[in-house]
C-alpha cells in the first residue's frame, strides 16, 4: 500500500474519533501514570498486606485459592473464586467448606472477601508502585496520596473542550465504560466544569437510581460514566441499598462492605446488584444502526465477558459500530483482536499498536519509528493534535 493509502487509513482513525456517537472502554493501563497499580501488583499488594494484618487467612485461605488457579492469575480470580467458595457454603447444609484440608464458615470466607476488598480500596486511594521484579518503588497512604491526576484531567480537557469544537452540538454525552475502580475520571470531569451522569442522586453522600432495563439519558448532561467493575467509593448496605458515600465515613450504614465486582455469586444474582445494569448499558451501546464508536484505552483485553459483548454486537449484519482499540503489543496482537480483524467485521477494527497501526487484515501503518500513540498520554495527543506527525 502506498503512503497516500497509508496515510489515509491513519486519518480515518482521527475521524471516527469525532463521531457524534462515542462510546470509551477505558481499563487499569490509564491509572498506570497516576502511580496506581495494575492487576497484577496489585495481586502483590494483596497478598503482602493480608500476610501481615491476617498471616491465618494468607496461609489458610488466599494461598490455597491461588494454588488451584492458573499461575497468571490475579486479585479479581481469586475474589471470583473465593465468591464461589462462598457460594458453595451458602447452599450446603452445614453453612461450611473444606479449602485444602482447612473447614471455612460462609461467614468465615465473606470476612476474608471484605477484608480484600478493602486492602484494595485502600490501595486505590492511596497508591502504589512496584518494578518489574514486584520491588516496591513508592507508596502512598489515606493521609499521604501519591495518586497523580494529571493525565486524566488532560484527556477530559481534551476530549471535551478541544476535540469536541464544532460538533458538540450534535454529538450525544459520551458514554465512559470503565474496568477501575479509582475515582480519577469522575475527579477529572468535575475539575473541568463537565456534568455528567453516573446513576447516582445526591451529593457526598449519595444513593443508586438507576436499575436494570434503564436506558441511559441523553440530555441533561455531557458525558455518563458507567464503572462495569464498581468503584472504591460504592458500598453496599445490609438492605441491598448502593451507596456512594466518602472514605471514613460511618453512615449510612456501619456494617458496609466496599462494592467491587467480581462479588459472590449471591450478590451478582440480587435485583440490586449494579453489574448487570451497568454490563447492559454497555450492550445497549455497542448494538447501533448509525455511525458509532467503542475507543478502547487500557485495557488488554483479559476479560471474557467485555469481549464477548464486543464481538456479539460487532458481528451482527446491520451492526456499523468501529472499533478503536489502542493498546501495547510488542509480539503479538491479542487472540480475540486478531480474531476480530481477519472476521467479517474486520474492515470496522482499528488497532492502534507499538508495531503501528492495523486496520482490518491490513497493516500495521507507522506515523514514525518511535509511536507511543497506543498510551493512554499518546491517544490524548491524537485528540488534540490528529494524526499528523
């Protein structure tokens, strides 16, 4: 393909940015620069911390969950299993379940689950770096935060008052999908002065509105932001309730647990719970007639249940949905995207890489040697700046 080619294929990834109907599936690889951990240093920081303040349930229960499940796994398969485990105990006649030789009670394993669930919001707030060799770099606390906003803050600026002059009075709010737990894209909008909807009523203190079968509202508001693996500041009461509700706080209820999928099977089947509410709207949003966008950032494409959603929408017949997908992939391009790229939705598949970029079987396309376009800073730059090098 010559360079006119090329060079147009690159443009065409700058244009369906400015698709009045965008929807961003952003995962932890965006939280990387603002000193949070990924999945697995923060499996690390779990297990470190939970040897320390509780070495009984390390060495009885998270280590013999970890042995059963395959040596790449992290925090959110273990909680999934221990969620099982939960499960089990829930439906056996003794309340009780045998993990490696040791007797656990329900009650026994959702204190565990808590507590993990807690090392991890309390990770998020205060944030945590490791090297490669899982050595720890830095370190915040509640008191002292190491937590950068930075890059946040500039792809919001960005995306909503650069990238959106001229059209902003046709394009519909933008749908932020996000894997996270952390707080930084809902603080990034607010610092910009940009309203948006999050399912939620009140202030600080604040309570679920939405349920399952919603749509989500198309005025009103510049953006709506959907947390598909819930968030560090959502609680769950003793009455099902969700909650947003300020870190410390002792209301509205005292014994609330931090709401961070995957939770045990029990909670994922209750009217209440928010993740399949929040997975149907993402559903709702790929399923599209008209000219649409899904701009993936972050994400490494690990998870089974996002990537099914994508490729059952993708694939329909009427379906004109493009994807964007920005993501680091030194050797290879991950399975379900070669898959995608080489269907018969391929021509809709953009994948903006370390290599270059790909677009359907073709590719990959360099803007230059040295392209960090796939970063979560290097897609921002292509909002504000375009393609051109």
């Amino acid at each position: 393909m010559d360079d006119t080619s090329n060079n147009e294929l690159i443009s065409q990834l700058e244009e369906n940015l400015k698709c009045s109907e965008l929807n961003w599936l952003l995962g932890a690889g965006i939280s990387y620069d603002a000193k949070l951990p990924l999945m697995y240093p923060l499996t690390n920081r779990v297990s470190n911390i939970l040897k320390i303040n509780n070495f009984k349930a390390f060495n009885n229960c998270l280590s013999p969950l970890k042995s059963e499940l395959p040596d790449d796994c992290h925090v959110e398969h273990i909680l999934s299993h221990l969620g099982d485990y939960i499960a089990l105990a829930e439906r056996s006649k003794t309340k009780q379940v045998n993990i490696d030789g040791k007797v656990f009670s329900k009650d026994g394993l959702e204190l565990i689950h808590h507590e993990i669930l807690q090392i991890i919001s309390d990770t998020i707030r205060s944030g945590y770096v490791e090297d490669g060799s899982g050595n720890v770099i830095e370190e915040g606390s509640p008191d002292s935060p190491i937590v950068s906003i930075d890059a946040h803050y500039n792809f919001i600026e960005v995306l909503f008052k650069y990238q959106q002059a001229g059209i902003q009075d046709r394009r519909k709010p933008v749908n932020l999908f996000t894997t996270n737990y952390d707080t930084l894209i809902e603080d990034a909008l607010a610092l910009n002065r940009i309203p948006y909807w999050d399912g939620f009523s009140g202030g600080s203190v604040a309570y679920r509105t939405v349920t399952y079968g919603d749509t989500l509202p198309l005025g009103g508001q510049r953006a709506n932001i959907i947390k598909m693996h819930g968030s560090i500041d959502w609680f769950l009461c003793d009455k099902g309730y969700v909650w947003r509700v300020r870190s410390n706080d002792k209301y509205p209820e005292a014994a609330k647990r931090v709401l961070i999928y995957p939770q045990s099977t029990k909670y994922i089947a209750t009217q209440q719970d928010p993740f399949s509410t929040q997975f149907d709207f993402f559903r709702s949003s790929l399923n599209s007639q008209a000219p649409n966008v899904l701009a993936v950032c972050g994400y490494s494409f690990g998870d089974e249940h996002i990537n099914n959603e994508i490729e059952v929408a993708m694939s329909k017949v009427n379906n004109k949905t493009v994807l964007l997908a920005f993501v680091e992939c030194r050797e290879s391009i991950p399975e379900c995207l070669e898959k995608w790229r080489n269907s018969s939705f391929g021509k809709r598949v953009f994948i903006a890489t370390t290599n270059g970029l790909y677009v359907g079987t073709d590719g990959p396309y360099k803007r230059m040697e040295t392209d960090y376009w796939w970063t979560f800073k290097g897609m921002t730059g292509i909002l504000q700046n375009g393609c051109e090098v």
